[in-house]
C-alpha cells in the first residue's frame, strides 16, 4: 500500500479554507483519503467523519455525518479532493 500526500483548497461558508490530504492506495481500484483541515474549529468538527473512500469513480464519506452543518462540510471536502485528485 502507498501512501501520498495532496494539499487542498474548499470554500465553506464564504471563507476559504485550506487541508491536508493523505491518499492511501492499494492494490485494487479503491483509495483512502485522509482529510486533515488546517482550522481547529473545522477539525474538530469533522472528527470521526473525516475519511473518504473512491470506489471505482465515486467518493462518498466512510461515515457519513446527519447533522446538516457537517454534510455540508463534509460535502464541501469530498468536492475539492474529487477536483484535485
């Protein structure tokens, strides 16, 4: 497995706000990403929800969150790793 690291950049909230991703790669078509934001209020709210998985195409949250201000953060994330990777 493979890891690799991707700086990015999400708009939330009128602000723009940037994050560390670690991309963890296997053998088969399904990758890990690993979001770390660099705000500590957005980073604690995005614990426990803040790992993304790409299945053949599609990226969707490993645990997605039900609380509408975190599916809309976390939404905002999954869009900028989607467009950077």
């Amino acid at each position: 497995m493979k890891n690799e690291m991707m700086p990015i950049s999400f708009h939330y909230k009128g602000k723009e706000y940037d994050a560390i991703v670690r991309i963890r790669k296997s053998n088969t078509e399904r990758q890990e990403y690993h979001v770390t934001i660099m705000n500590s209020t957005l980073e604690m709210q995005l614990l426990g929800h803040h790992k993304f998985i790409s299945d053949n195409g599609s990226m969707v949250c490993a645990e997605p969150p039900r609380q509408k201000e975190l599916v809309q953060l976390t939404d905002c994330v999954r869009k900028a790793i989607s467009v950077n990777s």
